[in-house]
C-alpha cells in the first residue's frame, strides 16, 4: 500500500500507554523496535543517540487488532475487493489480523483454496485467515473436508451470507467440526421467514413501503442452532447478531455451559433502521439495522460479555451495484476503516465499557474464539501494534477509505478514535505519526 | 399564487398541509379548464417532460400524458418493464441518457421503494412519483383528497377507511399520509396478513371487521386485491375475501348513513366491489379519473413554475 515503509534501526515508542491483554489495564510504556522486530518493553527506556525517538503521548499502544469477519472478496470477485486492498483497508482501521469468509466465486470449499488464500496472504502485513465454507459450494447440502481445510489452514466454518436452513445438516457439521475443534460459524436467519424482506420490519418499513425482514427471522434460528450445539456439545458462533431477543437466548445458553460465542458488527452498535429513511443502499445490510431497544441490547451484551468480540462485516461492493434500486443493490457495507471510530463512539463514549473491556473485545476475544495466535508483544519477534488516539473525534470521508469499494452509510458521520500507524511483519504503515523529531 | 416548499413530489409523508392546499386550490383551477370547450392552455411551452414508467400502467399514464398535453408541454416516452432490465444495469446507468437530452421533468413509476427518491439524487431535472412500489403514490392520494374535498367541501374531520391490501399498497400509504395532515381519521380494515406492523404509529385505527368499520364512515376507500396474494398465503380465497371485506350492495344497503365509495382501479368487479356499488350515485369513481389529469396538472405547473421563478431570480 501506498504509505507503508520498512522499518530499519531503532525505533523508541515513547509516551504512550500500552494496552496490557494479562492485566486487562493500560500502563505507561515504552517500546523499542529495532529493524522491525520488538526488542524492548519497559515502563521506561531511557532514549540513546542511535534511536530514531517517535513521541506517543496521548496515544495508546495495542497489539494489533483482530476482525474475524470480513469478506475480501478473492477468488472472483476482485472488482469489489482483493487480499491486497482489503489489507490496506484493515491496516487503515488499526487491523493486523482478519479471517475472511467463504463467499467467494468460487467458494472457499477445498483445501487447495484455503491454501492459495493463505499462501497469497504471506507477502502482506495483515495476517489472513480463511474461513471455510461448511457445505460444499455453500449450498447447505454436503459437508465440505473440514479436516483436511483445518490442515491447509481454515480456523473455521461458515456457508455465511447462506444459512444452513436444514437443520440436520447443521446437526452434522457441528458434529463433525468437533474433530478438528473448530467453530461452526452461521449467519443465522430463517430465510423462510425473512422472505424477500429488505429492512428491518417495524414502523420504519410500514413507512417506506419497503419488505421488512422480521426480527424473529434471526431469533428462530439463533434459538434452533444453539439447542443443536448444546445437544451435540460443539462450538458454535453466531455471526453480527443483531436483535435483542438473540442476545437473551446466548447469555441463558451460555450460562447452561453451551460453548457458543457470538459477534456484533460496529455499524450494528451504532445505527438503527431509522438510516434508511435516506432510501441510501448503503444502509441495506444483511441482517438489517434494527430499532434502538436491539442497539441497546446489542451495548448491553458488549458490556455483560454475551458478545465476545466486535467485528466489522467488511463487505465491499461496487458502486454500480449500490446505484441499483434498493431490491437489487447488494446487502453490505464496508466497515474497517471506520470500526474503531464507530466502536469507541458507541460504547466508550458512551460509557457502555471501559477502553479496555474494547481493546479485549478487538484484540483477544476474536483471536480466542477463532484460536488464531495470541501470543502479545513477543520479544524478538516483528512488532504486531497499532497505535491510536483514544479520543480524537474526526469526521469520517471518503478520502479514509483504502477499500477498493467505497459502500459505507458512514461518510459525514463524527466518529470518536482515530488508528495512527499500524505495526506489522517489520513495516509500517502510517496514518499521522511523527517519526523523527 | 403562492410556490411549494419542496422541488420534488416523492411522497406525501413530509409535504405540508399548505403546499397540499395550494396543489388542491391548483387543480379546482385547473378543473375549469378541463369544461372548456378548447381544453388546452399555453402555460408549460417550451417545458420538456419524460414519463418513465418500469412498471406498466394505463391510468396514471394517460393520466400524466394528457395533463402535459393540456399545459402545452413537449412530453416524450420510456417503457420498459423493471424486470427487463439486466441485473448488472444500475437505474443511474438507465436515466443518464434521458438525462443528457436536457428535461425539465422525469416523472417516474418504478416497482421499488425508494426508486423516485434514488432518481432525485442523480438528475438535476424535478421528479414526480407516479407509483414506486409498495411505497407512495402522492398523485393518486393527490386526486384522492381532492375528489373528497369535492364532495364534501373539506377533508378535516371526515371519517374515511381504507379497505383492502394496505401492506403491499402505496396508494393506501399516500392516502395515510395525504388524509392525516388534511386532518381526517383514518381507519385501515382488511385481513391480519395485509395490515403491516406498527401501522398505527401513522395514526390510524386499524380494524379486521368491516360490517363494524363501515358504520360511522364519510368515505370508503376500495383497493383492489392483486391475486397472486393467493400464492404467498396472505389470503385463501378471492371468495372469502369478498364475503368478509366485499363492499357489497347487502353491505351497502344495511347502513342507515350515506357513504361515499371511491376506487383507484382498476375494479376487481364482483371481488373487492360489487358492480352495482361502483357504478352507484355513491360513487366518485370516476370522478376521482377526471380530477386525476386537474391535480397532475396543478402539480407540473406548480413544480416547473417555481423552477423558472428560481431561474429568473438567477439571471
């Protein structure tokens, strides 16, 4: 990408407060960076002749964060996205860690298209992980070789954007993703009753005339898959849940002890169905955007932990598909370069959670649920950081977007939190940090 | 004469009761022109119109068609049905060329919600919504409030109901909007399956007994059951239909009260209205057809007018 460099020599972090993923907490600290790699980590350094000395006061220091959803839309739909400009796109939000989803043309469904991802991915600084269809061609029919993909690399799997409507098929990748130990991961939606809904169905659809998608479309399939986990004890995650009766049906499953563990997409912590009264098809999402009580919900389950993680649902389309008239124009919108704005407005600054709890649900409870690398500030090892302003407010543009897509109903929107530079395989990329004096 | 607040007609959900009065005051003007013996007036010369319709239509059609003639404006036609048209060809894509031809005004039936205000953001031209989906059809309710206040001299106060599919009807949303600024009650009635959630929240009352509804109504407003209603399971049969919501003649003829019957059409005759209700002396039917090319009228002399207004004001 454009303003990455490689770093050479030494580099002292100075000023800045780390984010600590053991203690939960934020502490002073400095960071030394020599040709890329973490050689040192103290509460103080005491700056030499030979450090290149960058002043991080205000800011704060955490390692990387992680999106366990997004759609970087390689093989085959690389006029929307690829893993080059999705990277960029991840960098520019504070990201360093992604696992991009099966939806693909065609679909990630064998262990040479889990290995091709994974091998492509190794020349960028974001660290891709693919998740893998779990029925052949996401048709909700046959299982796809969960053990040989787990092998190429899959950390999980998800027919996503199509549910698996059969439950006895649902029954059967549970069971059998068990012998790998990984998620079963499902956009839940009974697509019977979604119908050809394209908003949320409330008093904002009776109003545009639009189809309304009911919020008992998601709850009914929630409810259905975690009594399938618990009956056969496996892992599932429910995907960007997105209705307040969902949040209700984890938190009891999860106090039953079902090893379910969930996500919600920043747009939906933020935006209610009322955005779509633009008739602006960048609002048109699957699942749709709820009312307030679902956004409060949604915060509450943030902050009691139902939730475990904050993802983005990155999904870049074209913008003569977004031109098309509502019915036809693609659900989704691009979201990681405006997720750390959009997260910290709507639960720091709203005093849901604490910057901490955040930075938890950003940096290890994704990495935990897809059990990718958790290992932080590893000495000797090429620095995984990103630094940003906790409190900066910024009005989000067109002109923050690295995505090949440019989708986002954010444009215009005061955002709370701003990423400076991102850390990563020995380069930075940098977005407004002095380096020198 | 005064100017509307807005430079577009996309619905009636945020249009003023002003700007409604002064469209109606517009078109009882209009409407003399229409008993003239030469009905045609030099008002919009010069003015260029396209009526793009996706989605076919007769009535409205002819209806806006005959409006542009009587106001002398150079109207041209695009047809094509939605479905038509190739899933990779934005609507942008489809209005570029029109709009390179230099109109004053698109007027627009499309089968999407939000199709008229997707238009508005890509051209400079004024658009008018002649039907977009299951969302408004502001001139429908337009001819609507303007046939009611014929007949009874004021639309404030009047009790009026709307019967029929509400849910997937964007005259009977117009109609919500259009009848609730005016001031008059509302009450929606039809099946469970063709009330749309939190419709009240518009400010009507909703009910599923007809025999109950009818008493007490100034006007009933009649819609027309689309059949393939029968496919989705919103109803089982046309036949109960008509034996729990028909506005039949025994229905008619029960109530101690004089009733006002109006129709959008076209008439599922013998379905949601019998025959000899529709063609009654209680009935506006066909008044609501002629007042249909007044209002049309008001609203492109109203819309275009107030451009050029802006345009002098300019130079």
């Amino acid at each position: 990408m454009r303003n990455t460099e490689l770093l050479t020599g030494k580099l002292l972090l100075t000023g800045g407060k780390a984010y600590l993923p053991e203690s939960n907490s934020l502490e002073p600290r400095d960071l030394l960076i020599e040709d890329g790699q973490l050689v040192g980590m103290e509460p103080s350094i005491e700056p030499s002749d030979d450090m290149e000395v960058v002043d991080l006061e205000g800011l704060i220091i955490s390692p990387g964060f992680a999106d366990i959803h997004v759609h970087f839309r390689e093989p085959g739909q690389e006029y929307k996205e690829n893993l080059e400009t999705g990277s960029a796109a991840a960098l520019a939000g504070g990201f360093t860690t992604v696992c991009c989803m099966p939806n693909t043309e065609p679909a990630i469904d064998t262990q040479e298209s889990v290995r091709y991802i994974r091998q492509k991915q190794e020349r960028l600084m974001v660290d891709i992980y693919p998740v893998a269809a779990a029925t052949k061609e996401r048709k909700g029919r046959e299982l796809t070789e969960y053990g040989e993909m787990t092998e190429a690399g899959a950390v999980g799997f998800s027919d996503d954007g199509a549910p698996i409507m059969n439950g006895a098929v649902m029954r059967r990748a549970l069971e059998y993703s068990k012998m790998v130990n990984k998620p079963v991961i499902q956009h839940a939606e009974d697509l019977q009753l979604k119908g050809n809904g394209l908003m949320h169905e409330g008093k904002v659809s009776t109003a545009l005339g639009l189809p309304g998608a009911p919020g008992i479309s998601e709850v009914a399939m929630v409810f259905r898959d975690l009594r399938i986990a618990e009956y056969v004890g496996a892992r599932l995650h429910i995907q960007h849940v997105s209705v307040a009766e969902s949040v209700d049906l984890i938190r009891q499953a999860k106090e039953r002890g079902v090893k379910v563990t969930c996500e919600a997409t920043a747009h939906h912590l933020m935006l209610t169905d009322e955005a779509v009264r633009t008739f602006n098809t960048n609002t048109k999402v699957n699942p749709p955007l709820r009312t307030r009580a679902d956004v409060d919900a949604l915060r509450q389950g943030v902050a009691d932990g139902t939730i475990d993680a904050i993802c983005t649902d990155h999904a870049p389309h074209s913008l003569e598909e977004k031109e098309r008239t509502f019915d036809l124009a693609p659900p989704g919108m691009i979201g990681l370069e405006s997720a750390l704005g959009i997260a910290t407005k709507s639960l720091v600054a709203n005093k849901v959670i604490g910057l901490p709890q955040l930075l938890y649900r950003l940096v290890v409870a994704p990495r935990e649920i897809m059990g990718l690398p958790g290992e932080f500030y590893t000495e000797g090892k090429p620095a995984n950081l990103t630094i940003f302003h906790p409190g900066e407010e910024w009005v989000f543009s067109r002109e923050h977007v690295y995505s090949r897509s440019k989708n986002s109903p954010f444009y215009g929107s005061q955002l709370i939190g701003r990423v400076k530079a991102v850390l990563a395989e020995g380069r930075i990329a940098n977005f407004g940090v002095t380096v020198g004096e | 004469m005064g100017a509307l607040s807005q430079k577009h007609m996309l619905g009636l959900e945020y249009v003023p009761k002003a700007d409604i009065e002064l469209i109606l005051d517009t078109a009882f003007s209009f409407r003399e022109v229409l008993d003239r013996p030469v009905k045609k007036v030099p008002t919009l010369q010069g003015k260029t119109i396209v009526n793009l319709f996706f989605e076919s239509s007769t009535r409205t059609r002819l209806s806006f068609e005959l409006a542009e003639k009587r106001l002398s404006a150079d109207s041209i036609n695009f047809s094509a049905s939605s479905s038509s048209l190739s899933k990779g060809e934005s609507l942008r894509d489809t209005i570029q060329n029109i709009e390179a031809m230099k109109m004053d005004l698109v007027i627009i039936r499309h089968n999407t919600p939000g199709s008229a205000h997707q238009l508005s953001n890509y051209v400079d031209a004024v658009v008018i919504n002649a039907g977009d989906g299951t969302h408004e059809h502001p001139t429908q309710a337009l001819l609507d409030l303007m046939s009611i206040k014929e007949k009874f001299g004021h639309i404030d106060g009047l009790k009026v109901a709307i019967i029929g599919d509400i849910a997937h009807s964007r005259v009977a949303l117009s109609n919500i909007y259009g009848l609730r600024t005016m001031g008059a009650e509302v009450t929606i009635c039809g099946p469970p399956t063709f009330i749309p959630p939190f419709i009240e929240d518009l400010g009507v009352t909703v009910s599923y007994n007809l025999d109950e509804v009818l008493h007490g109504q100034d006007v009933v407003n009649v819609l027309r059951i689309q059949q393939e209603r029968m496919q989705s399971a919103l109803i089982p049969s046309l036949r109960e239909y008509r034996a729990l919501y028909g506005i039949t003649l025994e229905r008619l003829n029960s109530l101690k009260h004089e009733l006002t019957i109006m129709h959008p059409g076209p008439l599922n005759r013998g379905v949601e209205i019998d025959s000899e209700v529709a063609d009654s002396e209680h009935s506006i039917i066909l008044h609501q057809v002629l007042n249909g090319v007044a209002v049309r009228m008001a609203l492109l002399y109203l819309l275009l007018g107030g451009k050029e207004q802006k345009g002098e004001s300019n130079a």
